[in-house]
C-alpha cells in the first residue's frame, strides 16, 4: 500500500522508506524549521504597531510645541521687562499679561496631563504655544508704537 499522493517516480515506495532514501532532505527540513523558530521572535520585534508610531508622531509635536513656547516665554519676559521701561500703557501690560496666564495655565494642564503615552499633550502645548505667542506680539506692537510715538 502506498501512502505517496502524487504518485510519480516513488509510487510504490512507503514514505519511512523515502526519508530512509533522502536522509539529508529530513536534516534541511529540521534545520530550516530550527531556524524558523529561532527567527520568530525576532520578526516580532521588527513590527511596530500602528498604536506605537501614533504615540511616536505625537510625541515629536508636543516636544516641538513644547519648545517653541519655552523660546516664546524667555522672549516674553524680556519684553515685558522693555515695555515697563518704554513707559508701554497699563491696559496692554495687563491684556498681554493675560495672555501669558492663559498660556500658563495651558502649559501646566499639557505637562501635568501627561496623556496615556508619557509626554505633554500636544493640542494643550498648541494652545500655550498660541496664547503665548500673542502675547509676545502684543508686546513687540506696544514697543514699536511706543518708540514711534518718541
């Protein structure tokens, strides 16, 4: 009886007789499933999920924003330091200050938040990032028009 479904060549001949027959063929099949098994958890480690790249693209924005505003508040306290000598009136001190509160406060609410992933969340930071950049602009508008006015 034969237990060969191709038939062929080795119709007639029993299959422990075919591995008797091709002993190396027996040696390159368990060689190549060692290695199949070997490589598995290394393939596993080349995959990146999709979840893993979201968190790596927001991570990239927040430390972006996140820089941008620390450029912006050391431009802020140097300006509002220039506006308070240039004799800048006390409405726009006050409103350009609010503008920094509102920042602030945004600010802490992206780096206390901290998310899911463990960075600051990048649409709180756009939004210090904005208040403060327009706070910024308020005060170099104040400093312009006042040394026009000189």
């Amino acid at each position: 009886m034969s237990h060969n479904r191709r038939g062929g060549k080795f119709k007639n001949i029993e299959i422990d007789t075919l591995v008797e027959v091709f002993p190396m063929k027996r040696k390159i099949l368990a060689l190549g499933l060692l290695l199949m098994f070997l490589a598995l958890p290394l393939a596993g480690a080349a995959y990146i999920p999709s979840e893993t790249k979201r968190a790596q693209a927001l991570a990239k924005i927040s430390i972006y924003w996140y820089y941008a505003y620390m450029k912006y508040d050391v431009q802020f306290g140097k300006l509002y330091n220039e506006s308070i000598a240039a004799g800048v009136d006390n409405q726009t001190l006050t409103f350009a200050q609010a503008l920094y509160d509102n920042a602030t406060i945004q600010f802490k609410k992206a780096v206390g938040g901290f998310g899911k992933y463990g960075f600051p969340l990048p649409y709180e930071m756009l939004r210090a990032y904005r208040y403060i950049r327009e706070a910024v602009g308020v005060l170099k508008l104040a400093l312009n028009t006042t040394e026009i006015k000189r």
